[in-house]
C-alpha cells in the first residue's frame, strides 16, 4: 500500500524533485500500521490509537461516481461498489457527490500543465544545489525512448507542447484553486473522507504499457494517473489499500483521501477500513 501525507508534513529534502507544486514524499509499506509508525516518526505526531474497531459508525464517506468510475474496467467497477457496500454494512453513511461534468480536463490541464512547467527547473536547481556533475541534458538522453520523447514536446521550452507562462500562471491561480475550492465544498464539507479505485484497471502487460485497452476503449499509460491527480493537485493526503486480486491474479486498490492537514484522522480511518476488508492474499507467484 501507499501512503501520501500532506504537502509540506514530511520533509522532502534530499529527494530529487519533479515539480514544487506536485511533488509530495511518501511511503510504500506493508499495511496501515507500518504507515502510523513511520508518520509518527518522520512528522512528529502522536499517532492515532491502531486497535481494531468493530465498525464505521458515525463516519461519512463520499464517493463520486461520475468522476472516479467513468470510464474505468468493469471488473474494477465491480469490485469498488462491492467494497464500498461493505463499509455501508460496517456502519458507515456512503454520501454521492457530483464533482461537476468537466471535473476531469480541469484536473489534467492543471496538473500536465503544472508537471510539464515546473520539471526542467526543478530538477536544474536540484543537480546545482547537490552538486552532482549531471545536466539535464544528460539525465533527458537516458530515459526510456517513450518518456523522452513525451518530455521534448512538452517539459523542453522548445517543444510544441511546451506551456507558456501565461497558461502556467492560469492553472496556479485559477484551475488549481478552482479544484481544491470543489474537494472542500462539495465532498469535505459533506464526508470526513473520500474513495475511488485507485487506477481505473489492473496493470497493463510489459509489453503493452503504453497503448492498452480500457473499458473498451485504446487508452495510454496516462489513465493510470487518472484517479490519483486530482489528490496530487489539489494537496491532499492520500491512502492506497488492497482490495482484492482481479480474475487473473492482478490486484486492485482503494484510494482514500481526506483534506488537507487531517492526516492523523486519514491513517486512523484506513486502519479500520483495513480492519472491515480484511486480509488481501498476494498475488500468485509473491508472498
């Protein structure tokens, strides 16, 4: 599983850097306590009482179906609901949301545009201060053909996808604000927390990872980002659970998230989640 606190919680010195804006130091762990130990060690915070809890009364959870399952697998869709009428059992009040129609370009263009402005410089400011006798240059010439070629047309300022510095100043000033001024109003304001899958299918086989079929539809290794941007963008704490092993072995996840500041409450939250689902065997061929 995987654990994003929120901006700013964990230090992220040292780390090499994507973008100021997006980038937040995280943790893979083995289960929601692993996560509890490690945030009360990196942050500094008393950690939330980790026994288990019967149920998830007096809870409210929000999900927002035209949003986090448009367009996602079936068997994936399948899955959720079946998960999410499981907490509903344990007690909790599931709450729909309707995060508005065009909900999804506004967290892309925000986020791709905030990714692709900020990456060159930050990873510039990053060699110079660490001092390490690599360019940008270099470190562009050694990614995969894929990513580099995507990386030229739009994080280079030489690229035809390259934002101006108007479009950039739009999505931090306007697309961004708009995005987290709607988590608030609209699922905060109502439910302590959020769910959705976290990808809207299982992992692509290697030899397809960049052109796969979703939903019936050709998609690109991008939708896998899909359900976890707008967290990202938006500066929210995060939580990735398992939920289950699809029909041909491959696992499926659960994202919770919560506003901003409240990651205390998140990780306490996941751990009873954690306690209703249960156990999630491996998937075949891993222990």
């Amino acid at each position: 599983m995987g654990f994003k606190p929120t901006p700013g919680r964990w230090s992220g010195d040292g780390v090499a850097p994507i973008s100021h804006t997006l980038d937040t130091t995280g943790v893979l762990a083995r289960n929601v306590d692993d996560c509890i130990l490690l945030d009360g060690v990196v942050a500094g915070s008393p950690s939330p009482t980790i026994g288990a809890h019967p149920d998830l009364k007096g809870l409210r959870i929000a999900y927002a179906p035209k949003q986090y399952l448009s367009g996602v697998d079936s068997e994936v869709e399948t899955n959720f609901r079946e998960k999410l009428l499981r907490l509903k059992n344990a007690g909790a009040q599931i709450v729909e949301v309707d995060l508005g129609e065009d909900f999804g370009e506004l967290t892309e263009r925000a986020t791709w545009t905030i990714f692709a402005k900020e990456t060159r410089p930050a990873i510039m400011e990053f060699l110079k201060l660490q001092g390490i006798p690599v360019s940008f240059d270099d470190i562009l010439e050694n990614l995969g053909p894929a990513i580099r070629g995507a990386w030229e047309q739009i994080v280079l300022p030489s690229g035809r996808g390259y934002s101006s510095d108007d479009a950039y100043n739009d999505v931090l000033n306007k697309d961004r604000p708009e995005l987290q001024r709607r988590m608030m109003q609209l699922v905060f304001d109502r439910a302590d927390f959020l769910i959705f899958p976290t990808t809207p299918c299982t992992a692509p086989a290697i030899e397809t990872q960049r052109r796969f079929v979703v939903g019936g539809k050709e998609v690109s290794d991008l939708v896998l980002a899909k359900n976890t941007i707008p967290a990202s963008c938006g500066g929210l704490p995060g939580i990735s659970l398992p939920a289950g092993l699809s029909r041909s072995g491959l696992p499926f996840g659960i994202e919770i998230d919560s506003a901003p500041g409240r990651d205390s409450q998140l990780l306490a939250f996941a751990r009873r989640v954690e306690s209703v689902l249960g156990p999630v065997a491996p998937p075949p061929g891993f222990s």
